[in-house]
C-alpha cells in the first residue's frame, strides 16, 4: 500500500498512456454501427479524475464515462465544450466525438457544420463513411445490438412460456418477437409470433405466463392474453418511448417505465392509466416484479434504483416508496430481478458489475460480481442457489449466491459459416425452471440450454 501512494502518479500516468493508446486504438477499428462516441472510458479514468479534477482532460475522461456508462448526451456535450473551447488538443479524437454528441442531440443545423469543421480540421482523418451526420441520420441513442442479437428475453415463473425478440431482425417491413409455449404438447403450436411495424424496445411476460406486455419504437404497448389469443390493448404512451414494462394480473395492472423518467400503472381491463409517478429525471431503463405482486423495482440510466410498495385500493393502486438507492452503480441499470421472497434484488449495469442487494430501506451490498464489459444478463435460480450473468466481453458467469464466488463460465459460439465461429456477445440469459440449466438465445434466433 506504501508502495502505492509512493509511485501513485507513476502508475496513473503509465495507465493512463496505455489506456490512451487502446482508445486510440479502438477508435481506429470502430464499425460504423460502433463508433468512438461510445467507446468504452480510459481505464484509469477513475482515478485521473479524482487527482485532477480541473484538468481539460478530465473534462473529456467525464465525456467518455457519461456517453458509455450512462448514455448522457447532454453531460458529455457539456464537458467536451468546455475542453474544446479551452483549445485542448491533447487527443484529437474528442473533436468526432463532439461532432458525433451534437449530431446525437439533434442540434441546430450552424451547430453541427461546425462542430464537424471543427473535428475536419483539429481531429484525427477518418473515412469519408464515418462522417457523424451519415451514421446518426435517423439513427436512435442508444444504438440497439448488432443485427441477430438477442436482448429481450423474459420467462414466466410457471415455466409455461418464454418470450424473445430480437433487437434488429425486421421480417420484410415488420417486426417479429416470439413466444414459446413450452407445456404445449402439439409442436405445431410450440410457439407463435407476436408482429409489428417497428423494433420491440421492451417485453415481459406476467409471473403466470398468461399475459404478454411488450412495447415498441414510439411508445406503442400491447397487452394480451396469451391464454385466449387475444390482444387486449394497444396503447400509446404520452411521452415517448418505453424501455421497461410488467404485468400484474393479481392486481388488474400493467406497468411501464419511459424515457421521460415516468412509471405508469394501466388498467388491464379498461387500458387506462390509474396512475403516474415521476419515477426518475433520466429515463427508465429496467422493471422488476416481486414474486408475490407486491412490489415493484425500477432503475434508471444513471444507475439509480428504487423499491415501491404496491398497495391496491378501491380508486387506484398506491405505490409506496419504501427503498431509494441513489448511485447504485455507475452507469445504466441494464436489468433487475428480485429472488423469491422478495428479500433481495440483484442487478446489472453498463459499468461492467452486478450486484446482490439486501431489502432494507437503506440497501446493503450482499456481494458484487464483475465482467470486462457492460453486463445485460441477470437471473436469479428458481431455488436460489446461483446467479447468473452474461454480457458484452462473450461471457456467462454462474455465481453462488451464499458466497459471491464464481461457479462456471460459460461461451455461446455463434454460427455463421463452416469457417467462421466465434463467441457471441450475450445480452440475456434466465435459468430453466429446474435451476439446472441456463437458457440463451444464438444467432440464429434459437433457444439454447446448457447444464452448469
């Protein structure tokens, strides 16, 4: 530890030089559907920040940590301005990654052209292709997995059904999620699609399986009941596009979290909204469930989490804040699930961790597991034995849940031609009913199980 504090800026710099030439180097190699303006921070960002705040280089670190951990347009915005109208030029690529944000953030017109003179003059030349106003015209922040990924994958607790959809696989003009009837004992009718005319932004299947909710580009939800194959509602959310939604039939309810940071209770029989509550300023990213209905977890994409109590009255139900977790982790809360009695949350975000969170109205940390990359994928075992996580870096972890240690890793390889094998990132996973294997989906829109 002497050691440390002696050699400290010894370190942080030769971290930060290295880290420097990775970025460098990752901004080179960027694809048009991944570009420098969401490359992952300098990593010895952290600490470069706590010794040098002021620094302009500091200023463009908070860019990096605000534009990939928490999809903040406008706080990235803020700070390369600051860097950039102060002339630092100490890494050229901010100059495209200032272009990239203000073309992002749909900025007037005068403010773009200069921001890409700007970049055209002071930045570091790449091609022609990679000009900010050709990949982000009419392109949606944050930018979905690549083509044939899946992200939007949910269970019923009964086991009955699972539900997915691909986060950029268009059938013709429509899209397709899918639902698999799993008791079904006719193959013919394992499974069913669920169409529509834009990109499935959220899904979830009520704890029964009875009911799917899902939502899409736009902020349209559909509701239906699975059981009678019917649609029930297709509704329009006042503002804007949904990132999480549920279903309660126990309570008659359906839920949803937006862009705009509000969570709205629906009547499932009239399709009215009961209730609306300014759940976050940042958009709303995941929703949970307790098993028993009668609570409801949300977190947003500035790693914030709260914990309502449900309380159903004869007007409209009643949420009771009764746990707030402000900054529980760094960036986006990717997903949340609760364990079976309620006792516990784990969760997942794009600071690369996932936590286990004991219930209390001030939550404690139970244990935290770690990836190299954004983690997407969280479930809790039916028995309660293991979680497990998946993510950007190719990886499925299984974790025991008594001690937080690693049980297994696990790769799925993808399939794309006799010669060409590789392990796909991961942005979901769930346990099989049994808690003896995980189920993903690969490449090729297939379910696959695994034994751990």
């Amino acid at each position: 530890m002497d050691l440390f504090q002696k050699y400290r800026i010894l370190i942080v710099v030769s971290l930060a030089f290295a880290g420097g030439a990775w970025y460098e180097l990752t901004f080179v190699d960027q694809s048009t559907a991944y570009v420098s303006a969401m490359a992952a921070p300098n990593p010895a960002a952290n600490v470069l920040i706590e010794l040098y705040p002021q620094r302009l280089g500091t200023k463009c670190l908070e860019a990096d940590q605000a534009l990939y951990l928490r999809y903040d347009l406008k706080a990235a915005k803020k700070n390369l301005e600051l860097a950039l109208a102060n002339n630092y030029k100490d890494d050229p690529s901010y100059y495209y990654n200032y272009a990239s944000v203000v073309v992002m953030l749909d900025e007037p017109q005068d403010v773009v052209e200069e921001a890409v003179r700007q970049w055209r003059t002071n930045g570091i030349p790449v091609q022609e292709e990679l000009d900010p106003r050709l990949i982000y015209k009419d392109v949606s922040f944050p930018l979905p997995p690549d083509e044939g990924l899946t992200q939007l994958l949910a269970k019923s607790l009964d086991g009955r059904r699972v539900v997915m959809a691909p986060e950029m696989a268009p059938g013709g003009d429509r899209f397709f999620a899918q639902v698999h009837h799993l008791f079904e004992r006719n193959l013919a009718y394992r499974t069913s699609n669920i169409s529509a005319n834009s990109r499935f932004t959220a899904l979830n299947l009520s704890p029964n399986g009875s009911h799917l909710i899902t939502a899409n580009e736009g902020g349209t939800i559909a509701i239906l009941d699975l059981d009678q194959q019917q649609t029930l509602h297709r509704l329009s959310n006042p503002s804007g596009d949904v990132h999480a939604v549920a279903v309660l039939p126990t309570h008659n309810l359906a839920v949803s979290g937006d862009h705009g940071g509000v969570l709205r209770l629906w009547d499932l029989t009239s399709g009215e909204v009961l209730a609306t509550l300014q759940g976050s300023e940042r958009p709303l990213s995941s929703i949970a469930i307790s098993h028993d209905q009668s609570h409801i977890a949300a977190g947003n994409w500035n790693g914030d989490i709260k914990v309502w109590r449900l309380s159903p009255t004869e007007n409209k139900p009643l949420l009771e804040l009764v746990s707030l977790n402000p900054s529980a982790h760094q960036g986006v809360i990717t997903k949340l699930v609760f364990n079976s009695d309620g006792t516990q949350l784990a969760s997942a975000s794009r600071d690369h961790k996932a936590r286990m969170w004991n219930l209390d109205s001030t939550p404690q940390v139970l244990f935290q597991v770690e990836h190299k990359a954004p983690v997407y994928g969280l479930d809790i075992s039916p028995d309660g034995s293991h979680l497990v996580t998946s993510g950007e870096d190719r990886q499925i972890k299984i974790w025991a849940t008594a001690s937080g240690e690693e049980q297994k890793q696990i790769e799925v390889i993808g399939v794309f031609t006799d010669s060409e094998q590789i392990a796909l990132p991961m942005y979901s996973v769930l346990f099989s009913m049994d808690s003896k294997e995980i189920i993903v989906v690969n490449n090729r829109q297939e379910i696959q199980k695994y034994d751990y």
